[in-house]
C-alpha cells in the first residue's frame, strides 16, 4: 500500500519531463541547408567516345629514279613546305641520257630539214611535167617520215629531262617530316616498297571514333529537325593526361559501313592544331553531341540520391519550407551536373548541403548556393 504514492509520483516526473522535451523539440530552430534553383534550358546531350589522332595528309617519299644518294638536305623531325628539296640521286647517267636525247633531235631535224628541200624541188619539178607524180609521192612520204622521227626524239629528250629533274627529290606536301630511312651513298630504287622519308600534314588533324550504330541511328532520329533546335556541332577532345584541349573541333565525315564484327561505324572529326599537339596514333576521348533535348534541368550530382530500389531522388524544399522528396528521371551526365527531363520543374529548389541533417517533413532553412566558379 505505500508503493502506490511512490509509483504515481514517478509517474508524474516522467510526464513533466516528456512534456519539457515535447517543448524543447517544439522551439528547435529550422535545420539551415544549402540549396540551387534550377531552371528549365536546352541541354545538348553528349557521349564520351574513345579515338585516335590521324595525319590530315600524308605522303611517303620515294624515288621515282634508280641511283645513289649523294646529298640529304633536310633536319629530321623538321617542317617542310611542299616543293622542298629533300634529297639527290647522283644525276651524272642522266645528265649523259639528256645529252643523247639532244643530238637525237639535232639529227632529226637535219633529216627533216633535207626532206622539206627535196620536197620543194620535187614540186616544182612536177609543176614543170619533169618528174612523175610518184617521186612526189616518195618525196612527201619521206619528209613525213623525218618529221615523225623529230616528234619521237624531242618526246624522248623530254623523258631524259623529267628523269634528270627526278634525281632532285622534293617534298609533295608541306608538314612535318621525320626520320630519314636512307643514309648518304644507300643505292635507292624506282618503285622500292620502302620509303625514304615520310610527311605528315599536322594542321588541322583528324580524330577517328567509333560508335555504336544504334546511337548513330538514334543521333539520326534526335537531329536538329526532330528536336526543334540545332545541335551544337563543336566537339570537345580530352588529351591522354585527362586535360582539356583548348580548341574545339567538328564532324566531318562518317564512314557509311558498319564493321562486322564490332556493329560499330567510323566518325572522323577535324581539329585544328596549330602548336602541333595532337601527334598521330595518339590516344584521345571526345564528347560527341548525341541530340538536344528542350526544357531539361541541370541538377548537381551531390543533390541526386538513389532510394533502396534504386531510383534517382532528390530532396526539395516545399511549402513552408518542407522538405519534400521527388523521384528523378535522368538522361544523362554532363560535367558536375545531372540532365534531368523529369521530377523538377523550373524554380524548384534542390538541397544539395546538410541532407544529412534533414528527413521527408522536416522544417529546413534554405539558402542559395553561391555561383560555383566556371571549370576550365
């Protein structure tokens, strides 16, 4: 009988102190989070696809003459302009070729020069009844036979030229050129399989991808007429260091032919490259525009959350300043952002600092983030 006042006091205490605590968490101030606005834009959607840096041109030199090296007149690793001498063949035999090519034509012009006097007198002679209209004949046939002989030996004077002047070999194409492949006194070959030197035209260069053929048929489907904007056509390429180049290229071409064996098709990009930092073969990343999509939201990836199932969520302030939870739709990343086309609207405003501070139904002091820096 004495416990029962023990009990009802105890009792009393625990609800005086629920009661405190109640009021306590009632005065608790608003949980202050940080949060950014977004907004509806046009977003051009890009995928990041590998490649390699291809010479705009090349060109590999050879002789177009058998002989002996006698000079080299370039610096390996050295730019060169197109019509630069390179190197020179011995041109002695040749020079001795123009020269019998020369006195074949003196000799052929002599002989055409007799025909036309023997010509002449043979029609006046058959003006006057004196000789027979056949000796006029031979007579023509033969200054036709001189005046051929004269075309074949200037057409054979002009080939012991062009060879002479092909002992001179000179660049086709202005680029870089690189290591020479023959030395001073190497016995060079018309026609060898190996080249002498090879030329690379280093700006612009191209950039080959490969991508998918269904993207490709979706990029087709997504172009400018179906998504009512243009896409942007400038693509961005990242060096093998992971650093950003600092110009920006184009599509050129594409390769109508998907591999076999990969399902892939062939996209060339042209990039400028005026301090020649793209090298051929060298590996790099591009971001190719895959198509455009109109009223999407960039959210910041540290205010996007997946819920036990996996969903993309995102916490938002509501009225009041309730905090409220969306489910997200998200077509894709582009930098620090997520591309969303579903779950916010223009003007929501996302938390994106102190989420985990804050619940579903709890009363949060917002704040706007300050404009984050431009990343170059």
């Amino acid at each position: 009988m004495r416990l029962a006042p023990f009990s009802l006091v105890s009792f009393l205490l625990l609800a005086l102190m629920a009661s405190a605590a109640s009021a306590q968490q009632q005065e608790r101030p608003p949980t202050p989070v940080t949060v950014v606005t977004v907004q509806a834009q046009t977003v051009t959607v890009t995928s990041t696809l590998p490649g390699r840096v291809v010479a705009s041109g090349v060109a590999e030199v050879r002789p177009q003459v058998n002989g002996i090296i006698v000079d080299r007149l370039f610096e390996e690793g050295s730019a060169v302009k197109e019509g630069d001498v390179l190197y020179r063949i011995d041109p002695a035999t040749y020079k001795a070729q123009v020269v019998a090519a020369q006195a074949a034509v003196n000799q052929a012009q002599v002989s055409l020069d007799s025909a036309n006097r023997d010509l002449k007198r043979m029609e006046t002679l058959r003006k006057s009844n004196v000789t027979s209209e056949q000796a006029l004949d031979t007579s023509l046939t033969t200054r036709d036979t001189a005046d051929a002989g004269l075309q074949v030996a200037k057409a054979q004077l002009l080939s012991a030229n062009i060879d002479l002047d092909r002992t001179t070999i000179r660049a086709q194409i202005s680029g870089a050129i690189g290591l020479s492949l023959t030395t001073q006194g190497a016995l060079v070959i018309s026609g060898q399989t190996s080249p002498l030197a090879v030329i690379r035209k280093l700006d612009p260069v191209y950039v080959d991808v490969a991508q998918s053929a269904a993207d490709l048929i979706r990029w087709k489907r997504k172009g400018p007429k179906a998504a009512g904007a243009n896409i942007d056509t400038k693509v961005e390429l990242t060096l093998a260091d992971r650093t950003a180049y600092d110009q920006t290229g184009e599509l050129t071409a594409a390769e109508p032919h998907v591999d076999e064996l990969t399902g892939v098709v062939t996209l060339r990009l042209t990039f400028p490259n005026p301090d020649e930092m793209l090298l051929p073969g060298m590996y790099v990343q591009v971001e190719m525009p895959q198509g455009v999509i109109n009223d999407a939201v960039l959210v910041p990836q540290e205010g996007v959350s997946r819920d036990r199932r996996g969903n993309p969520t995102a916490m938002v302030i509501g009225a009041d300043n309730i905090v409220e939870q969306r489910t997200l739709t998200i077509v894709s990343d582009r930098g620090s952002d997520w591309i969303v086309t579903e779950g916010l609207a223009a003007g929501d405003k996302v938390i994106v600092e102190g989420l985990q501070k804050i619940a579903v139904g709890a009363p949060v002091a917002p704040e706007e983030r300050a404009e984050q820096p431009a990343k170059n």
